[in-house]
C-alpha cells in the first residue's frame, strides 16, 4: 500500500507540473526517480502485451505491463489534473513570480541531483548535454513548420505525436510545444466540446508519439544509459529561463485564434523587475521558495536512495 500510494502522489506531482510552461510531468518523474520505469512501462503497452496475455492470461499480462505501477500513476494524474492542477493554474494567473520560483528551484536542484549521482562520467558527455540544451532551446521554434502540411487531420495527429512525446521529456512542456504550432487553443475546444473527430485524430497522433518514442527511450537508456541521462539533463537546464522568475516578454506572435504565443524574452534581476512593472520583486518570498524547491528535490532524492541502499545490504547479505 505504501508504494502504490507513493507512486500516486508522484503521478499527481506530474499532472500538477504539465499545467505550468516550461515544466513537464517528465521532469517530476526525473525528481522522483521513477523516469526510467515511466518509460519502460509504456514501452511494454503493445503487440508484446498480447503475447503475454496469451501464455499466462491476466496475471501475466498485468505483470508484462506493470499495472502495480502504471495503474496508481494515472490515477494521480488524473486526479491532480481534475484538482490540483486547477490550483497551479490560478497560481500563475495571481502569483506568477512565485511559483516560477519555486519551479525553478525545484528543476535547477533536479538536474544538479542526476548529474551528481552518475557512475561511468565521460568528458564525451558534454556532447548529448549540450545537444539537450541546444534542442530545449530550438523546438518552439521549429513547430510552427507543422503548418506545411496543410491537412487539419496531418496536424492534428503529427501535432499529437509530438506533444505528448515532449511531454516523456524532462524540461519540454507538450503543451508549450502545441501553443507555438498554433494547436492548443483548437484542440483545448474539442475536448471541451467533445469533437469526437478531432479528439480521435489527435488522440491518434498521441498513441503512436507513445508507441515509438517510449521504445527510443528506452533503448537509448539501456544502450546509452549515462549519455541518455546527460541528453535529459540538457533539457532540464534548457527550460531554467523558462521558468525565471523576473523577465519580460519582448517577442511574441499571435496563433490561428488571436492566442499569444511568446517567442523571446528579456531576464532582468529582481530590482529592473520592479522598476519596470511598478510592483514588488517579492525578492524574499521567492528566494524562499527557490530554496523550498531545492531542498524538496533533496529530501526526494535522499528517500529514493535508501530503499536502494537496503535493496543493495540485503543483496550482499544475501
């Protein structure tokens, strides 16, 4: 009971996450340790799960794919997407600087945090870091080709494909990506609307973004396994501005219904913020939660640690 309730509150700490640009649930299960076995376990939803299901019937097939885990995942994501996620939406609304900070604090100690506990280093690695950053850096910029192909089914189910494979990376907001290709605020009224048709054709898009990206995922971290995580660190760092607190926006254009979509900032230290918007800094209450963020990630990562060093004594003891 304690692991399922354990990996609820994560899967809700995800569906909190999405809600905010610049952060992905992909990051909260980079914090919370449970990344790797996310992508496993959407690995194993495919023709394999049949083939388990034919040899040992449900039992087998509900190991194969890892109910235990997957099950009270989606169940706190759901639920912090119906509750919780409301909350963050209205925090970003009222008190934007604050819960940036804290994110930010959160994300910055998290890709300190992995990059500290990797075993086999290489100086090679700072090249899929850097590829990760320059790419956090570029994918907005890129989206907007999506409208090349003309077809609103075409966008619809690429634009799907791609958003919830952002949403597997830490650091890259699917929904982010989806507001720069012009389709968030169309899909955000299908769903709301219920357009079957549109909901099927992005919904599509969005099964198969899950069927091979999780598959390159995790043969990368199986084949490539500290590289890999140097390439998701890359994109940890590569939303930090994102995710700064005190900037202004300075480029932006306007979507296919009027809907702003920023394209560039400028970073200013707290006092230029202030002077600017005519308003406080909240420079202390923000450091504050900076430092709330990090030490979060912290105790995170130490309670990760533990059930490994006692699986580790028990193994050795063994």
């Amino acid at each position: 009971m304690k692991r399922y309730t354990s990996v609820f509150l994560k899967g809700a700490g995800m569906g909190a996450a999405d809600a905010v640009p610049g952060v992905s649930g992909g990051t909260i299960a980079f914090v919370t340790g449970i990344y790797e076995e996310l992508i496993h376990s959407i690995k194993q939803f495919g023709p394999s799960a049949f083939v388990a299901w034919r040899r040992g019937g449900l039992a087998m097939l509900a190991t194969h794919l890892n109910l235990a885990f997957v099950i009270p995942l989606v169940l706190g994501i759901a639920a912090s997407l119906i509750s919780v996620a409301h909350l963050v939406v209205w925090l970003m609304e009222e008190q934007p600087v604050l819960l940036d900070a804290f994110f930010f604090g959160l994300v910055a100690a998290s890709a300190w945090v992995v990059s500290r506990s990797l075993p086999d280093w290489r100086l090679w690695h700072v090249l899929p870091l850097a590829v990760g950053l320059l790419l956090a850096k570029g994918l907005p910029a890129l989206m907007p080709l999506i409208n090349l192909l003309g077809a609103d089914y075409l966008m619809l189910v690429v634009g799907g494909a791609i958003a919830i494979s952002a949403m597997l990376l830490p650091g890259v907001s699917g929904s982010f990506l989806l507001l720069t290709m012009g389709l968030y605020g169309p899909v955000m009224a299908g769903i709301r609307g219920f357009d079957m048709t549109l909901i099927l054709q992005f919904g599509a898009g969005c099964a198969l973004g899950l069927f091979f990206f999780s598959r390159l995922l995790s043969w990368l971290l199986n084949a490539y396994h500290t590289a890999t995580l140097q390439l998701l660190i890359g994109f940890i760092l590569g939303s930090l501005p994102l995710l700064w607190p005190w900037r202004e926006l300075i480029s932006y254009r306007l979507g296919p219904d009027d809907q702003m979509i920023p394209l560039d900032y400028r970073y200013l230290l707290p006092g230029d913020y202030a002077v600017l918007t005519g308003g406080s800094a909240q420079l202390i209450p923000a450091l504050a939660l900076m430092l709330a963020g990090l030490l979060l990630v912290l105790a995170i990562s130490r309670g990760n640690q533990a059930p490994a060093r006692r699986h580790e004594e028990e193994g050795s003891d063994a």
